[in-house]
C-alpha cells in the first residue's frame, strides 16, 4: 500500500493542476471512500481507495501508454515551442506532465511511436540487450540484394565505422523492404542502407516487439494502449 497525498494523487492524473485540486477540496468537492476531504495533505492509497472528484471515481493510472501513427513533419519530442511534437499530438483526455516518446523516429518518418510516462518501461524496451525488435517499412532507391540481406544478417558498418548489431531484412518485392532492428541508433535505417549503397526514400515503423501499428489510427491519431498489448511490446 502506498500512501500518497490526494492533492498530487489527483493533479497527477492531468486533468486538474494541484492549485484546481486544492480548491475542489476546499468546496468539499473530493472524497476518500465516501469521506470528504478537507485537506489537501490527507494520504491516500490509490490502489486500493475509492477517491471521487464531484461524485466520480477517479479511474487512478499511475502511467499511461499510448500508440500513436505519427504523421510526417512532427518532431519526436515532448515539448518544443516552435515546431509540433508527437506530445502535442495527444488529446486534452490523455494528457499528463511526464509524457515522453519511448524512442524518436525522424521528421520524415512515420508510424508507431509510444508516448509514456513510464521511464523503466521505456528504457526496458529501448535497450538492445533486451533484443526488442522494432519493425520498419521502407520503399528503397534501389531494389534490395542479397548481398545486402546478409550485410544486415551479419551486422552494418556504418560509413563512420560504428558497427550495427545483426539485423533482419526482408524483400517485399520491388524496391520495399521490412526491416527488424533492437537498437535505436540516429537515423540508423536510413545510415545501414547508405552504407551499403542505397537510399531510404520513405520509411514507417509498422511494429514495435510483438505489437504491430493499428492501422485503423490515421497518421497523427493515437489510443491508450491495454495490458495485452504492453506486454506483447515486451514479447510476452
Ligand atoms: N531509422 C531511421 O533512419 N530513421 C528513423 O526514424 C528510425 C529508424
């Protein structure tokens, strides 16, 4: 059981900041299993408590995942000012400080990112010792040989010497290609083809571990993700 204070308990949910919070209590506003609050420092366990705000329980998450199939154009970041982030992306309803993308995909890239306030989960799924693949769809300049398949078999070195861990790539005729990487070097699709003399002109992230894109979100849409499915991140 973990006690926390009901104010934070509530503004971290993101739809109240904690000055909105403290006012809701102050208008006796907020209950802890059927008790008013009336100060803001009161604990609570959100687990195992009912908290309400105006008579409606707070479906408490203590973080939040969320797909979302970024669009071309939106940088891969929480917040910038100038230009749109894929947080910015999110709806009112979802929002929450903390949101950060697990894994950044470039300007021109597009597909499955995961945004989270999670930092365990995103470095369990970032790391490449834990041999998470992610999945890309690229339409290439040249058609793909075979000498390339085994080049990304058997590990790219990039034109500046860094050597890639082996990868998977497989032809799905003409000039597309699906490629399985675990590590999330810069630009490094775009890097292995490069090096071995041909040119990514479009590239989509299709899955993450076991967890394909759901396509049924149009580019620039997102939805929370379930239980099932974070876990078939995590190739469970
Ligand atoms: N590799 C790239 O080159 N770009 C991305 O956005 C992701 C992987």
């Amino acid at each position: 059981m973990i006690m926390e204070r009901v104010d934070k308990l509530i503004s971290s949910q993101g739809k109240y900041t904690r000055s909105e919070v403290k006012k809701l209590i102050r208008e006796g506003r907020v209950t802890v299993d059927g008790k008013t609050v009336t100060r803001p420092e009161t604990k609570a366990d959100a687990d195992s408590q009912v908290i309400t705000v105006d008579g409606e329980i707070l479906g408490y998450k203590k973080h939040l995942y969320i797909m979302l199939n970024k669009p071309k154009g939106v940088i891969s970041a929480s917040r910038d000012g100038k230009e749109t982030t894929v947080v910015d992306l999110v709806p009112a309803a979802l929002q929450r400080n903390g949101l950060f993308p697990a894994g950044r995909l470039d300007g021109d890239t597009t597909g499955f990112v995961l945004i989270t306030d999670d930092g365990d989960f995103a470095h369990r799924i970032l790391s490449p010792k834990n041999h998470i693949q992610k999945t890309y769809h690229a339409e290439l300049a040249e058609e793909i040989t075979e000498e390339t398949i085994a080049a990304f078999r058997n590990g790219v070195e990039l034109s500046d010497g860094t050597l890639c861990l082996e990868a998977e790539l497989r032809s799905l005729g003409g000039r597309q290609a699906e490629i399985k990487i675990c590590e999330g070097k810069y630009h490094q699709v775009k890097r292995m083809f490069a090096a071995l003399g041909n040119k990514v002109l479009a590239l989509k992230r299709t899955a993450m571990g076991n967890l394909p894109l759901d396509e049924s979100l149009a580019p620039g849409e997102c939805r929370e993700l379930t239980r099932e499915e974070l876990a078939q991140i995590e190739g469970k």
